[in-house]
C-alpha cells in the first residue's frame, strides 16, 4: 500500500445523553409501527442533542481521546472539524474547540462544511498536512447536530438521523497506514440533500418558515433538512461500486483481500443494496447504526471504534472506508489497522 507515512492512533466518540427510540417516534407520529421504522432504517434509537452546540460535541468527543489514551494534547499540532451544523457563520467553530481543549495557541484549526463523506476527506486532509510537513499530529474532528434541522413530523428524515461525534488521532508514522484516496464531486446533485433557507442564497423570512406537508405525510419547510429519497439512492448506486473497484484497482487489491468494510452507515436497506450489488459477504461488513442511527460524518470512525472493540478488526487487518452523500460528494481510501 503506497502512502505519505500518515495513520491512525486512535478514535473515540461522544453520543449526547438523550435517546430517541422508535416508540417514542411513533407516539409522537400517531402513525407507523416500531417496526416499519426498523425495517425502513436499520435503526431502533439514536441520540439527539437538547441543548447541546456542535462544540460541546465536539470537545466532548476530545476529552475522551485524551482521558481514554493518555495522549498528551500539547503534541497536537492542526485541528479539523467536519461539520454542517457550526456554532455560528464566523467565527470557526474549530477555533472554538481548541479554546474548550485547551491546545497549545500554534495549533492549526479550521472548519470544513461536508457531510458523508467528510471523515474520508478529513483523512486525506491530515495525511495532506503530514505529508506537506506543517504537522505531526493531526485531531480530525467530525460532528453534527442534524436533529435540531429536521422537522418533528417528517418521517422521512427524523427516523434516520441522530447527533454525535468522534474524534480520531492521525499521526505521522513510518508505516503509512492511510492508503492512498479516490474522491468525487457532482454539485448538479445538490438541491437532492439540502436545507434551502437560513444561509444568504436564501435568507429566512416569514414565507420560509411557512411548512407544507407533501402525499407522504412528511411536513418540512424550506429551513428544514430536505431529502430526496429516491434520488439520493440512485446516486449511490450509480457512484459506489466504481469507487470501491477503483480503490481496489489503486491499491493493487481484490475485493477478497480487504478484511473488513466500512461504509457511512447511511441506512440499512441503502447499504444491504450496496452489499449485495458490490459482492461483500455479510462478515465483512460493518454495520453498527441500529442504536445510533445515521450520525453523517461520524459514522465511519465510530463504527471503527466499535469494530475493533467488539473483535471485529484487528491489527494488521486491511479496511476499506467509504463515505457518500449531500453534495454530492463520495470518498474512499484503505486503512491499514
């Protein structure tokens, strides 16, 4: 595997104490069955913020890392944070973060706006930074507060996304870890995954706030989270098995030598789709979304957590991470474990 001597020390997550569970979306509904949800997500509870900010997650997600490794935060020399969902339009919410961590004042930090596919993007960010010699220690970051988007009575949405966030350590190391990276953009796709008022192409006024319920019984407005279901699956589809064979093809690999496979844990029927379509046996892949639900750019580094903790990957094993979504945007690289 080639690589610029960049990888992974370590990962922690940080889910916000309240659980929303399928029982209490149904009350709440007056329609569907707890178990039309599961069916429909993967999904029995995730976690959803009151009144938490993306930087209490954030910071939160850090503390653990440093209290559960020992890494001293000193050593830290560049901050990224993925989000969607920043504190404020300016200033960066990665400068705020590094405030809460208490990192050292020459410590790089920026926001980066992606969603699915960011952890994927903030790797090959910290490997950039390593490689390019402005940093050893990289902390990536990624952390939304998708919930407080999503209108309380469309099923759609609110069914499948819940808050967290991870942080992952990328440190420079000899044996280069982090492989190399296949990444794509098709903006044409961005009106399919979007919250179309609140920011300047939009600004809110009091239409913007007016909701509509559609044939679904899905109420939203145009300041709610928007998701064309359909569309969004097609181009998964459409984008997913060629990244994954031209990851393998960069790697000089086949799909029976990756150990273990981790997808952004997007929804079950759209990943048992994608399972089946690319040829992954089911003990090869990862999924841990059932009682966290679709945690957008925290998915992949919390399902490697849980994949290692539960025996799953190993030392040694060949990974692949794959990331996809609003954007359109898709990444994917191997991970040397």
């Amino acid at each position: 595997m080639k690589g610029f001597g960049a990888a992974i020390r370590a990962i922690s997550y940080y889910l916000p104490e309240k659980v929303m569970d399928n029982a209490a979306l149904v009350k709440e509904f007056g329609a569907w069955t707890e178990d039309k949800i599961y069916l429909k997500t993967g999904i029995r509870e995730r976690h959803v913020v009151t009144d938490q900010l993306v930087s209490d997650l954030a910071a939160a997600a850090g503390e653990k890392l440093f209290a559960e490794t020992g890494i001293d935060r000193g050593e830290i020399d560049f901050l990224l944070l993925c989000t969607e969902c920043p504190d404020y339009f300016l200033p960066a919410t990665a400068c705020i973060v590094q405030d809460r961590l208490g990192l050292k004042k020459t410590t790089g930090a920026l926001d980066f706006n992606l969603g699915c596919s960011g952890f994927v993007y903030g790797l090959a960010l910290a490997r950039g930074l390593i490689a390019g010699g402005i940093a050893r220690k990289v902390l990536l970051l990624t952390a939304d507060t998708l919930s407080r988007t999503v209108h309380p009575m469309d099923k759609s949405t609110r069914t499948i996304f819940g808050d967290a966030a991870a942080a992952t350590l990328i440190e420079a190391s000899d044996e280069g870890r982090i492989g190399d990276f296949v990444l794509g953009t098709d903006g044409s796709g961005r009106n399919k995954l979007i919250i179309p008022a609140g920011a300047w192409a939009q600004p809110r006024t009091a239409e913007t706030a007016e909701t509509k319920t559609n044939r679904w019984g899905n109420t939203r407005s145009p300041e709610n989270l928007y998701m064309n279901g359909p569309e969004v699956l097609a181009f998964t589809l459409a984008t997913v098995p060629g990244a994954v064979q031209e990851t393998l093809g960069v790697h000089g690999m086949k799909l029976e030598d990756v150990d273990l496979f981790v997808f952004h844990q997007a929804s079950l029927l759209l990943l048992e789709h994608l399972r089946k379509e690319i040829g992954i046996p089911e003990e090869k892949f990862f999924l841990n979304m059932e009682c966290k639900g679709n945690t957008v750019s925290a998915t992949i580094p919390m399902a490697l957590r849980d994949a290692e903790d539960q025996g799953r990957l190993r030392s040694g094993d060949r990974v692949m991470v794959v990331g996809f979504g609003v954007g359109y945007s898709w990444g994917a690289t191997m991970l040397r474990w």
